[in-house]
C-alpha cells in the first residue's frame, strides 16, 4: 500500500461513517415515528424536513466553492450536535415540543451543507485518478452497510434510549468535528498531487520511535554513494580476513 495517500484513505473512511451514523436516515426513515406526539399529524412533520432537504441542498450549492471542504464539515458536524442536544432536551420536556421539530430542521440543514455531499466530493479531490475507482467503490460500500445497519438498529435504540436515543449520534457527530479539526486536510483549490506534496511537508519533521513518515530512519534513506561506501568496506574485510587465513596456514 501506498502510505504517502495513508491520511486521504483514513479521512475518506471517516466522513463515510460519519455521513451514515450521523443518524441522518433515522430521521428519514422513522420520522412519523419520531414525530409522534411532537405534533397532532406525523406526516407534516415528514414533508416539512422533505422540503427543507430539498432547499438546504440549494443552499449547500451556494457554499460548496465559497467554503473550503473542512470549513463546511466542521459547521456540519458542529450544527448537527447542537441540534441533537437540543432534540433530546426537547423529548425529555425541558423545551417545547416544536423547539424539537425546529431542532430536528435545523439537523437536516446542517447535514445537507457538509456531512451529505462532502464525503462523496472529496474522494476525487483527494487521490490521484489511479486511486479514484477503488475510493470510490470502498466509500459506497461502507456507506451503504452503515446505512444498512443505522435503518435495522434505530427502532431498537429508540426502545432501549427512548428520549437519549440521539446520543450516539450526538456522540459520531462530536468525534467527527475533533477529527476534522486536528487531521482533515483541506481539498478545496488543490489538485492530488498539491495536497500530497502539502501533507509531506506539513508532517517532513514528523518521527514515530525514530523513524518518519515513510518509515525510514530519521535522518534520512542511505545514498547511493554511501551504499557503495559501505559495500567496499566490507570487501576490504573479507580480503584481510582471506589473507590472514593464508598467512596462518602457511606458517
């Protein structure tokens, strides 16, 4: 494997769980049955959060080249755990019920800006054409089998937590927002090759038990010179120690 791209896999990885166990297709999936008893008709509630996708999607047309890529997951991740906060105070009755449903907007909006076409985007932002087919082949099956598994667990998670039961997504959303603040690197106006060349230098001073981000010592891999150096002493070696074989054998 090729480690030099080790960070660009990893990042992909990571927005790809976090797209799914964000716990955006929760709420689309069992929205009457989180809206019941939020308000008297569950169905508005599920064609309100519809239309506000459609239009939060137009909005993250707008920002898409106006934001840089971890600028928008950040404000993402971030508006999402806000929301689920204030969803889980809203279900446990410190708050209005309708303070829920404009909570349960506001998580759709900021999902639709960042964490829903941001993990997609970056896939060919972020490696080389050679790489892009089998980023892009991993990324939809690890969406897919999160997603999979947030549609056949959440009925349980909402048995079992009852009003807690977006605290494992408020908890995704939280790691995503630390992970995209201390490693993601940013795509926006970059070409793969640049935004490889910008992480080698970022992490060039960068040693793990004295070896680099290659895996090579520290100081640097051998030259050639220095490779040549050292296979003549050895030579030199093995000829004094055939001559002392020699002498001693005749004596």
């Amino acid at each position: 494997a090729d480690k030099t791209i080790r960070l660009q896999v990893v990042s992909t990885l990571v927005l790809q769980v976090a797209n799914q166990l964000s716990g955006i297709n929760a709420v689309f999936f069992y929205s009457g049955l989180f809206f019941e008893g939020v308000i008297d008709n569950p169905l508005v509630g599920t064609t309100l959060i519809g239309g506000i996708n459609v239009i939060a999607t137009y909005v993250a047309l707008l920002l898409m080249d106006r934001c840089g890529r971890r600028t928008l997951i950040m404000w993402s991740s971030a508006g999402m755990f806000v929301s689920c906060v204030i969803i889980v105070l809203s279900l446990k009755g410190y708050l209005d019920k309708l303070v829920a449903l404009g909570a349960v907007a506001s998580y759709v909006s900021f999902f639709e800006i960042g964490l829903g076409p941001i993990p997609w985007l970056v896939v060919a932002e972020m490696f080389e054409g050679k790489y892009v087919t089998s980023a892009m082949s991993i990324s939809s099956q690890l969406n897919w089998t999160c997603n999979f598994f947030v549609g056949l667990l959440f009925p349980y998670i909402n048995k079992a937590l009852g009003p807690y039961s977006f605290v494992p997504f408020a908890t995704v959303l939280l790691l995503t927002f630390v992970y995209a603040w201390i490693w993601l690197p940013e795509t926006q106006g970059t070409t793969p090759e640049e935004l490889q060349a910008q992480l080698i230098k970022k992490n060039v001073n960068t040693t793990y038990h004295n070896m680099d981000i290659e895996g090579t010592v520290s100081g640097g891999p051998p030259s050639q010179d220095e490779w040549a150096e050292a296979l003549a002493l050895m030579q030199s070696y093995e000829d004094n120690a055939g001559e002392e074989s020699v002498v001693k054998s005749q004596m």
